[in-house]
C-alpha cells in the first residue's frame, strides 16, 4: 500500500469540488476529515485511490455491491447491452427476464415493478398502501433508515431530548422544515418490543395503511428482529386490514430469497435495491399481486398512476440479472460464513483486549459496537460521545491500515472476499481495540 504524498490529488481535487458541490459531494457518506478520498478504479473487493492507496473494501458502496467491483460478469452483460441502447421509450425483454428470476427467489413475490432506487421503492411501497387501504398512516421502528422519503425519515435518528417516551414515542423529524402533517401521520414504533408496539398499533387501527419493517436495521443496532416481534406485527396487521411492508433494501443479500424466508414470513410487499442492480441504479417492490394490481391501468382497481424515466431501464436490469444469478445459493452460504467467522473474531479480540466492543449483524453484514453488550434497540445502541470518540478513533484507524467501512463500523461483504481479507480485518480491529486501551 503506498503512502499519501504531502500534496495529494485528493486533497486538490476537494478543494476544487468545494466550489461547486455543497460541502464538496453529492453524499455525505464519502466525507473524511480533513478531505474525502476519492477514487480512481477498483478491482474485486479492493479500491485505489488517486493518490495510489489500495485499501480492502468492506463498504461495498454502502452494500451495494454483491461481486465487488469490475464483476466480469456484469462488465460483459452491460457492455453488450450498451451497443444495444441505455434506455427506450419501450418495455424490454431484459425486464420481463430480470422481474421473473428475482420473483423466483422468494415466495411472497408475486409481482413486482421496478425503479430506481432503494428510497424510491419504499415511497412507492407507502404510496401502494396508502391507495389500497385508503387509510393514511404508516408505522415504523424507532431510528430505522428507510430513505429520504419524508415518512419514511421520521425518527431516522431522534436523541435522548427529542425521543420521549417508550410507551409513546415522539414522531421526530430529519430534516428541518418537514411538515407536521408528515409527523403527524407516522407513528413511531421501539424495536422487539412486542407489548409496546401492540399497544400503540392499537391506537391507531383504523387509520394505519401499513407496518413499516426492516428485519435487521443497521441504524439501530444491525441485530435481527426477534422472531417474536415480527410475528407479532404480522398478526397485527392481518387482523386490522393494514399491509406488513418489508425494507429489504440492505437485507435481501442476507438470504437467496432475503430475510425474509428465514423468518418463514410473507409480507404484503417488499422494498428492494442495492445488490439487484449489480451496481447500478435499481430498485424495485414486490409482492401480492392484488397490492401491485393497482398500479395496473388496464386493471379493475387502478388507484395508483405510476411511471419512471428511468425504471427497468435494460442497463440496470442487465446488470442486476447477471448479478443476481451469479448470487447463487451456494455464493450466498459461503459468504455469509465468512462474515460468522468475521464477528466471532472481532468478539473474540474485543474479550482478550478488554476492549468494551461487540460484534452483531447476521448474513453478509455486521456492525462493531463501543459497547460490551450487543444492543436490542436504538436507544440501547445510541452512541454517547465517549463512545462516539472510542468509534472514530478505530474507524481512523482502520483507514490507515487499509480498510474501508461504512462508517458506523459496519461491513457489508463480497463474494472476491476471501479467509485472508476477513482476518486481516480481525487483525486491524485487534490493532484498533488496543489503540483505544491504551487511550482510556
């Protein structure tokens, strides 16, 4: 790995960004102190920079990526459809193909329509139900991510003086300006807290088109839901006419037909993306195909007009199919058993350092926490700023020792990954843990 020169191509780079892109990006999620690192190609699970630093990537641009980068296979797919056209004012045979392989890997989806993004798919998924219940509120988990909707973002990220209380928590927004209407109409939900939850949904039974879900949210604490809690919300909603909405945005990779099929569970629909494009732009929802039906203008029930310049457009859908037959069964175990070997190492050198961490995740993705106890909630895994400084310090860490996390602390693997990059990470955080002992 070679080392930043004093004046880096990075350094001058941000600086003319700065100029013309707000704080110097389009996301906030590729800022670094003092400038971001920008990239110049990568190559299976490993990333060069500008400057000539190669760096193992465990970010997989924020889970995105399933094959790493430059995926052979998706480079011959994309780049025969280039010579074909990037988009038309007409269906594909490639979308017909892509809707019935992805159909084919879970058995609650019945239908499916395409878009373009992970926040898109779960707009539409809000805007689906609100259509066909006729009812206007939604639930959600406390501190779960699921988009920049605005329902979708209240209580992303509440804090101890916004919150309230847990029997009833405050509809909290993101972004300022979010009208009250949006707070007024989500009801906020505490995570595996089956006798809370229920009684809030109570509350509200007529009013609520759907339960908003993710199975495992990385936001608040990336620990699978109890099988209990979920259960629970399924019977819920069945019993008052709402639609149980899953976000497997993240979580479709943790099984071949996602999350979901571990927990024996049919939704009424489910948000995808990330992996299904293959490193491209997608999204898609999927589902009851009486739900999907009205956005069907030929359809007895058309309540819902929807289209998309760019939806299912052949090179996302190219790519995402290749993608996702190379995401085979046995791709999915092997790599969900490398990230098992990943926490048990990261648990164990957190025991043998003293260090006041822990491991969590399941699937191809676990999060590091600066607690010693894995949280249940996303008030238990709220950071408090000594904790918050313990994180930064091994996250600054792990950078300079080559490896790139999203920056929670959270590592979303690909299938070019191997034994020998997730005990190298082992190693560094070991590194990590130690660096923050001799700190306390």
């Amino acid at each position: 790995m070679s080392a930043h020169t004093e004046t880096t191509q990075s350094a001058a780079l941000f600086e003319r960004a700065l100029r013309v892109l707000p704080g110097g990006v389009s996301r906030n999620t590729v800022l670094r102190s003092p400038y971001p690192a920008y990239a110049d190609f990568g190559e299976g699970c490993r990333i060069t920079d500008l400057d000539g630093v190669t760096r193992l990537d465990f970010s997989n641009n924020m889970a995105s990526l399933i094959h790493g980068h430059a995926c052979p296979e998706v480079i011959s797919a994309v780049s025969n459809q280039l010579t074909r056209g990037t988009a038309f004012m007409m269906a594909t045979e490639t979308e017909v193909a892509f809707a019935e392989h992805v159909c084919s890997r879970s058995p609650s989806f019945e239908k499916l329509r395409f878009v373009n993004s992970g926040t898109e798919a779960l707009m539409v998924c809000l805007k689906a139900a609100r259509a066909f219940t006729g009812r206007p509120k939604i639930a959600k988990v406390e501190g779960a991510y699921h988009g920049g909707y605005d329902y979708a973002e209240v209580s992303q990220a509440p804090n101890p003086k916004t919150w309230g209380s847990i029997d009833h928590p405050n509809s909290v927004p993101l972004a300022h300006g979010t009208p009250q209407s949006a707070l007024n109409d989500v009801v906020i939900l505490p995570f595996n807290d089956v006798e809370h939850a229920l009684a809030i949904l109570d509350e509200h039974t007529d009013d609520l088109a759907c339960v908003l879900l993710d199975l495992m949210p990385h936001r608040v604490g990336l620990n699978p839901a109890d099988a209990e809690f979920v259960q629970a919300l399924r019977d819920w909603t069945a019993r008052n006419g709402a639609l149980l909405v899953l976000d497997e945005v993240i979580t479709f990779r943790s099984e071949y037909g996602g999350l979901q099929t571990r927990y024996d569970l049919r939704p009424d629909l489910t948000a995808l993306g990330k992996i299904i494009g293959g490193g491209f732009p997608i999204g898609a929802l999927a589902g009851r195909a009486d739900v999907l039906e009205i956005m069907n203008p030929g359809g007895e029930h058309y309540l819902f007009p929807h289209s998309g310049t760019f939806s299912a457009n052949p090179i996302s859908t190219s790519a995402g199919l290749a993608a996702m037959e190379k995401f085979d069964p046995p791709a999915v175990e092997r790599l969900n058993g490398l990230a098992t070997r990943a926490m048990t190492g990261i648990n164990e050198a957190a025991r043998k350092t003293g260090a006041r961490a822990c491991a969590t995740g399941s699937g191809s993705m676990f999060r590091v926490h600066m607690k010693s106890a894995p949280p249940r909630n996303f008030r238990e895994a709220f950071l408090s700023p000594e904790e918050n400084t313990r994180l930064h310090v091994l996250l600054d860490h792990l950078f300079d020792a080559g490896m790139i996390m999203i920056n929670t602390c959270t590592a979303t693997l690909s299938t070019p990954m191997t034994e020998v990059e997730i005990d190298a990470l082992i190693a560094a955080i070991r590194e990590g843990f130690e660096k923050i002992a001799a700190l306390d």
